[in-house]
C-alpha cells in the first residue's frame, strides 16, 4: 500500500511540474522543509504529505492545477477506502497452519467431493437410463444381428436344432441242453434311434432296426406338447399298454435277456401301432402322487396271410399285420399312478381291437394291471394281461366231395391269460466295485390258453419253441454285470415246464446289450 500512495504522491508531483526525484528531497515542495520521516509514523506522513500539496497547490493560481489536486484527492480517498477494506479482509483470514485454516481446507475439499459424487451419481443415472433403453430395445427387436443368426433368439426358437442319435446293440447265444446241446448265436439286431427337437413344442423321434435281412422301422412319431400335462403324438408309437413294453422292452434296460411270457403270446402290448395318441402326467392336487395316462386310436389288428390255426394262435403274427393298413381299428390306454417318493407305481390298461368286417380282422377285448416298486438296490415288477380273441372260423371240408368248402365254420375263439413277477437286487453301496456292478434276478411267469387245440400247432413254426402258445410255468435264474450303466452283459437259465406237452425248451441265455 506503501508503494502504490507513493506513485500517487509521485504523480502529483509530476502534475505540479515537479521534477522525479521531488518527493525523494529532504525539504518538501517549495522548499518547505519536511520532518524526518522515519520520525513520523505513516498516517501522519500521508496527511503532512497531502498537506504540503494542498499548500503548493494554493500556492498555484491557476485553476486547471485545482481541479487536477481535487481530482488527485478523490482517486486518493477512493485508494484508501481500497486499502481498508483490504485490512479488514486480511485481518478476517485465518494464520497459516492454524485450525481455522485447516478446518477451512477440509470444508472446501468436502464441498469440491460432493460437486463430483453429484456428477458422478449424476453420470450413473444417465448410464442406467441408457442400459434401460437398451435392453428394452432389444426385448422389443431383439439384438442386432444377421437375420440368419436372429432367429436363434426369436421366442419360438429356430426351426434348426441339432440332430440326437442314440441306438442298442445287442447279441446273444443260445443253448438248449435237452435238446442234445442245441444251441446258436443270435444277433438281435442294431437299432438306432433318431431324436430331433425343432422348438419347445415340437419333438421327432424315430428308431431303426437293423436286421441281417431287413431294416424295419420300428417306431416313428411327432410329439407336439400342448402343455405341461398333455402332448399329442402322431406316428407310429409303442403301444401303451401295460408297463413293459414302453418302460423296460429295450434290451439294455431288461433285466432278463428274453421277454417274460406275457409279451409273447398274451399281451399284443410288445408292439407299435399307427395312429394318434394324447398323453401327459401332472401330480394330483398338489399331493405326492403322481398321475399318467395315455390314450389311443390306430390301425389294429389284421388276420395273417394264411388263415390256419398255428397263424391264428400266434400273436406274434397278428402283430406284424399293424405294420401295413387294414380294415380293423384298434383304440385304448394305460392309466397309472406313482408315489415318486416311494419309489411305487401302479396301472391299468385296456385294448379293443375291432374290424370293419368279420372277416378282415380279430375281435380283442384285452384288459391288464401292472405294479412296481424301484427305491435303494431293489426293483420288484408284477404285470397281468386277460385278452379275448374271436377269430374268422377256419375253413372246413364239404359234406360231399371231399373238397375244401368256402363256408367257414364257428369263430375261433382263443382265451389268454398270463403274468410276471421278477425281483432284481444289485448292492449299490457294496465296497467291492465287482459287487456292486454285479445284480442278480428272479422271474416267474406265466401263461395259459384255451380255445383251441394246443397239439394241434406246429411248433417249428415259431421263432423259437418258448414262443409256442401253450401252457406252461417259466422260472428264470439270472446274473448281470454292468461295465457301465448301460453296458451289460446277461447270463439266465430259464426252466420252462409245459402242461400236457414236453418241449424239452429249457434254455441257457447269454446275452451282451449296449445302448448308446
């Protein structure tokens, strides 16, 4: 402040016409002399100043030099106003280093942190706005991507998914020690199976059997699922009758290495069938028990090429005539129930076969139950089948002539009947690896008919004499060893006892199945 009324003192001087050096001099203006000024202190020095210009300035008579001292006064007077209001500034500032000053930092480093969180929540909100609008964007048109490529995130899903195979391998040998040491390999045939899901609705699946002569299509079908408890199939399916044929008929789920009686020659449910079918399962009233049903309608059973008896009696051989269309339709269904928990199930089945003329198909009434129990290292399984078959009569000779009549006689009536029982224990939890990959079975079955002569049939022409619709009790022993969970290989001795007839069938089986 010194230094800047000093310039001011300097400019008067310069305006009076005083030399530079005129404020520097021990005498004052006019050559008044002027007190030391380290002697005087600074106020008065500034007041004795302004004092000695006022002085010379009246000294002056010329008025333009009046109006620049008063002109000079006011820029002094504005100057000092300056300078006290300067003091009092600096008087109000905290000393360096004190708490004052500290506290005064920490309070401008919190204000400038708060001005950059605002901006930084700020930058966060307009972020997720954006995220928002994005996503939304693409729930509404989907990502930004080649149509080709879009359409995998379309919510019907592509119509392109790739394609499943699956399939079994099974073969055999069989020895018939009553039959002086009879005995061969059987190759049972390569299957594979075709599995093709277009969307969440739409399922193809489909199975080939490879013979040594023949590929034959054992079952292919469309299943369109409605909702969870219903799904519509079309095609050619297994027929849903009993528990055996759709849940146990596939060699590497079987425990045995043949099929128990009853699939043989009582129930037709070891085959396929081509119609339509509505299934589905759903848990009743929220309870632990679990319903299922399946329903059907289809093609049904036809009469074989040759109508005699041992054709007849074979049902192996009314099964085969679904393969191709005929004038009978066959309908039906299983209902079952489970208790998951338990590990138990139950079910009923029926089938009606009936043709559009007496004389182009069989009539069957079939009615069965199935039960089983599967939990820890058990599983026990009993099935009952009763089937009523009226048949065309046979063709008889003419009362004259001798010459075979086109009339034919009484309808041919066949009564069948049978069960299975089979309990299979395999230790799990066993410490030997051998032990718990080793199981053990027992099956009883069943068969008995009538209506017809059973020495009448001729036997060499079934596949095999077990295969014979007589009476008979069966008993088979079995051991497996399973390599994997769905590589096993079977070793049976089956007893088969006759009634009324000795076919001397009693076999040992051995049999190698993988389903892959």
């Amino acid at each position: 402040m010194r230094v800047l009324i000093h310039g001011l003192l300097i400019s008067a001087g310069v305006l009076l016409g005083a030399p530079w050096g005129w404020a520097q001099a021990p005498h004052g203006v006019l050559g008044l002399p002027v007190a030391d000024e380290r002697s005087v202190p600074k106020n008065q020095r500034e007041i004795q100043r302004v004092g000695l210009i006022e002085t010379a300035v009246l000294a002056q008579p010329d008025e333009k030099v009046k109006k620049q001292v008063d002109l000079l006064q006011k820029q002094i007077e504005t100057q000092q106003k300056m300078i006290d209001l300067l003091a009092d500034h600096i008087k109000k500032q905290p000393l360096i280093g004190s708490p004052v000053e500290k506290l005064q930092q920490q309070v401008t480093t919190i204000d400038a942190r708060s001005k950059q969180a605002a901006q930084r929540d700020q930058d966060l909100s307009q972020a997720v706005d954006n995220l928002a609008e994005h996503l939304d964007a693409e729930s509404r048109n989907g990502p930004r991507l080649p149509s080709t490529l879009k359409e995998f995130f379309l919510p019907s899903r592509p119509n392109q998914t790739p394609l499943s195979i699956y399939g079994t391998l099974v073969a055999g040998h069989e020895l018939f020690p009553s039959q002086k040491g009879a005995g061969r390999f059987v190759f049972d045939g390569f299957e594979t199976v075709f599995l093709l899901q277009l969307n969440d609705r739409i399922l193809l699946e489909a199975q080939l059997e490879y013979g040594l002569e023949e590929i034959e299509l054992g079952y292919a079908q469309m299943d369109y699922i409605v909702n969870d408890w219903l799904t519509v199939v079309a095609g050619r399916y297994l027929t849903p009758v009993g528990f055996f044929n759709e849940r146990l008929h596939a060699a590497w789920i079987n425990k045995l290495p043949d099929f128990p009686l009853m699939q043989r020659q009582v129930s037709p449910g070891d085959s396929s069938l081509n119609g339509l079918q509505l299934r589905g399962a759903k848990y009743l009233f929220g309870s632990p028990v679990k319903m299922e049903y399946a329903l059907f309608v289809a093609n049904g059973l036809g009469l074989p090429g040759e109508n005699e008896l041992t054709a007849l009696a074979n049902l192996n051989e009314l099964k085969e005539t679904t393969r191709l269309g005929n004038d009978a339709i066959a309908s039906g269904g299983r209902v079952g129930f489970w208790i998951p928990e338990l590990g138990f199930n139950v079910g009923a089945s029926a089938l009606f076969n009936r043709a559009y003329r007496s004389d182009a198909g069989p009539f069957i009434t079939l009615w069965g139950i199935d039960a089983g129990f599967h939990k820890g290292n058990w599983d026990i399984r009993f099935e009952y089948a009763n089937m009523f078959q009226k048949s065309p009569g046979l063709p008889v000779e003419a009362a004259e002539g001798g010459e075979e009549g086109a009339a034919p006689a009484d309808p041919l009536r066949i009564r069948r009947r049978g069960f299975y029982a089979q309990v299979a224990y395999r230790p799990y939890d066993a410490p030997s690896r051998i032990l718990s990959n080793t199981e053990v079975v027992f099956r009883y079955s069943r068969a008995r008919f009538g209506g017809f002569d059973q020495s009448a049939l001729e036997i060499h022409e079934f596949a095999s004499p077990v295969d014979a619709p007589v009476d008979r009790d069966q008993y088979t022993f079995g051991l497996n060893y399973y390599f994997a969970p769905s590589l096993v290989v079977k070793f049976a001795y089956e007893i088969n006892q006759e009634r009324g007839i000795n076919l001397r069938d009693n076999v040992f089986l051995t049999q190698l199945a993988w389903g892959f």
